[in-house]
C-alpha cells in the first residue's frame, strides 16, 4: 500500500483513466443558496454539518442526478468501515470502571467535560455496553453505537433530501462482527484479494494537521501511563 500527499481530488481521474471508467466533476454553481443549506441543518436538527452540506447548499445533487439515465440512482457510502481498524486508538479496551473510562475518553472528547447532558449520557452508555453482550470491543462499539448511530444517523437522515438512495456495503452484523476480528486496517487487505492493481495508486493522504493531532494523543496518553 502507498501513502502519498497527492491532492486527493486526483485520485478519481487516475483511477478512472487507468481502469477505464466515466469520470465526471460536479463543480459548484457560482450561487450558494441559503435557504438549502438551512434545510440541510433543520432537517437534521442542527446535526449534520459535513461536506454534504455544501454539496446541497451549492446544487450539486441535481447535475449528478441528470447525468445517470437509471430510474434508481444510488450513492456508495463508506460508514461503518472504521469498524476493525482502531479508529479511536487511544480508547483502552482493557478498562472496568466506569471513572476510568470516562478519565479515558474525555481527553479525545472534550464535549464530555464541557457539558454534563453529554456525559451523563456516555456514563449510561457505558452501563448499557457492561450490561450486553457483543462481539465487537469496547472501542469499536464506541465507534458504532456512539459516533455512527449519532454523526452518520444525523448525515444519512439530512441526505434523504436528496434523489439518491445511499448504500453502505459493511453495514450488515455478518459484516460487522467480521471486521471486529481484525487487528489492522482490513479495507488494503479486501482490496489486495479483489483488485491488487488498485493499490499501486496512492490514496489516503494525511494532512498535516491531522498527523500533529494523532501525534497529541499520542503522547498525551504515554504521559499518563
């Protein structure tokens, strides 16, 4: 697998080019329209603030929808995914109480000391996961239950104003409790047993950014052991 720092909106056109398949642009009208990017953020009651806002706020559904001759037009989604590939890192699995986890979490999530709805909530979380039983860790089901069901449940329901269905090929329990086995990324792993020649292009690429922060993390929680 390469990493590269290639800008990643290249990535498409070489992938497109190399394997042979449409490629299309879908740039933003010169108009940003206030009344779509409101709906956006009432629809999901202040929830959803990602990209696909702009995408909605700036029109950019409609050209893509004009552009597919199909009655039913689908995105493909990549939620869940994380799920197996050690998302949140500095999550320790192997603690009990429910103190010491909340002292764990509360460095990655700032939320949890600024408001105590939050943090009530997560305590009751936490009551719930030592209550069920599942095959998944306690870091992945941090993942799942917490940042899929609240942020891509917020995003997924703002996206219903759209045309497209979406579709998120690892969202199945079968799927899911396979991926809890591994202990690496699994996504390079699929692709090398699927289509090998994919990988000889670079993608992912880390801004700088968010290599000082995994770097923080880091060493916050070295310091504290």
């Amino acid at each position: 697998m390469k990493i590269s720092l290639r800008p990643i909106k290249k990535t498409p056109v070489i992938l497109a080019q190399k394997f042979n398949f449409l490629f299309s642009f879908i740039k933003r009208s010169n108009t940003f329209d206030k009344a779509k990017y409101n709906e956006y953020i009432e629809h999901s009651s202040g929830q959803a603030a990602d990209a696909g806002i702009l995408f909605h706020a700036y029109d950019q559904y409609e050209p893509l929808k004009s552009k597919s001759h199909s009655k039913k037009k689908i995105i493909l989604r990549g939620g869940v995914w994380e799920t197996g590939r050690n998302f949140y890192p500095t999550i320790d699995n192997a603690l009990t109480l429910e103190e010491d986890i909340l002292a764990n979490l509360k460095p990655r999530f700032p939320i949890l000391r600024e408001s105590k709805l939050h943090e009530e909530s997560v305590k009751l979380w936490i009551q719930h996961t030592q209550a069920t039983h599942s095959n998944l860790s306690f870091r992945d089901r941090f993942y799942l239950e917490q940042r899929v069901s609240g942020w891509l449940a917020a995003l997924e329901q703002a996206m219903d104003l759209t045309s497209f269905d979406r579709i998120h090929p690892a969202n199945c329990q079968d799927m899911i409790d396979l991926l809890a086995l591994t202990e690496f990324n699994p996504q390079p792993k699929i692709i090398q047993e699927l289509q090998p020649k994919l990988l000889e292009t670079a993608f992912n690429p880390r801004s700088l950014k968010e290599i000082l922060k995994d770097f923080y993390y880091f060493a916050y929680h070295k310091l504290r052991r």
